[in-house]
C-alpha cells in the first residue's frame, strides 16, 4: 500500500511539472517588451559593467521571500509569476533591458551578467544587481528589498551590477553610467 501511495504521490508531482516548458523557454512566454512598450513594465539601465562578456538575464519573481529566488520550474508549475529576458550584450554603448510584467502590481526584480553564458550564476566570476540595488551581504536580500511597484505603464530604473571582490561582493569602482568599463 505504501507502494502505491509513493507512486500515486511521484506521477503527481510529474504532471504538476509536466506544462513547465524547456529551461531555454521558462518565463519567456510575454516577457520580452515590445516595440514602443506601453506597459506593465520596467526597463532597467544596467550602471557598473565589469566587461562586455556573456550576456544579461533579467528576471521578475514575486514580491515574497519564498518565492524570490526560487526555483523557475516551481514557480511557473504553481502558475506564480516569473518572467526572464536574456540580452546579447552590446559591444559599446549605454545597456538598457526591458521585460514585461503580466500585471500591474508589485515584483521582485534580479539582473544577471553571466559573464561565461552558461546560464547560471557563479559568485566567482558573474554579477549580480536587484532592484533598489540593496547593499549585499553574504544572503540573498529580502524579497521587499528588492521590489518595486508597476503601474500600466512603463517604469524606467537603474540596477547597478556588483561582482566579487576579495571577500566580499559590491560594486566595481571607476564605472560610468552607461556600463562602460
């Protein structure tokens, strides 16, 4: 009998993740903004460029410590919001990146420079910057740290990237706005 619960309990968790699409498509379907945007969305200046390598991937999750951060497949399998829009960065010139949010309200938002593009983040080479661009510390910051309210419209802020520096994470220092380095 135990059997058969555990295997009742297994194809159940297997269809919950059954609609959940490739990771190359997970929360891509309305993200990408359009030409001439008109909202929900923000679209996020990236300040502190360490280099132009790999690309940025900018990532709405909701504004809740449980589900900042978690798991692309938990989230788009229990139908909470999450969007990610990955960008080719620009050889020169001032970065910009726009997503998409599926409604007005409030989102957790993290950016990316995944400096290898191998779709991860590595605390020894990648950077990261959030919304508000919270000190960081050892811990990821708190969701409402990380947050901001969308209207209908479009929201424009600036995200600042941090690396690894020593043993510690912030900042690269002598950046221009436009993420020059």
């Amino acid at each position: 009998m135990k059997y058969v619960i555990a295997l009742t309990l297994m194809s159940m968790s297997v269809s919950a993740h059954a609609n959940v699409p490739p990771k190359a498509e997970r929360g891509r379907n309305g993200a990408d903004c359009r030409a001439a945007e008109t909202g929900p969305a923000v679209n996020v200046n990236v300040v502190g460029l360490k280099d132009r390598n790999g690309k940025l991937i900018l990532e709405l999750y909701p504004d809740n410590d449980a589900d900042f951060l978690q798991s692309d497949k938990i989230l788009i399998a229990a139908g909470k919001p999450f969007r990610r829009v990955p960008m080719a960065l620009p050889n020169t010139g001032p970065v910009s990146i726009c997503i998409r949010a599926p409604s007005p309200g409030r989102y957790a938002l993290v950016l990316l420079h995944d400096r290898d593009d191998n779709g991860k983040f590595g605390l020894a080479g990648d950077g990261v910057g959030f919304a508000n661009n919270p000190k960081l510390g050892f811990r990821k910051p708190k969701a409402t740290t990380a947050s901001l309210s969308l209207g209908s419209g479009v929201r424009s802020i600036s995200i600042t990237i941090n690396y690894r520096q020593g043993i510690g994470v912030g900042p690269i220092k002598n950046q221009t706005a436009g993420g020059q380095p």
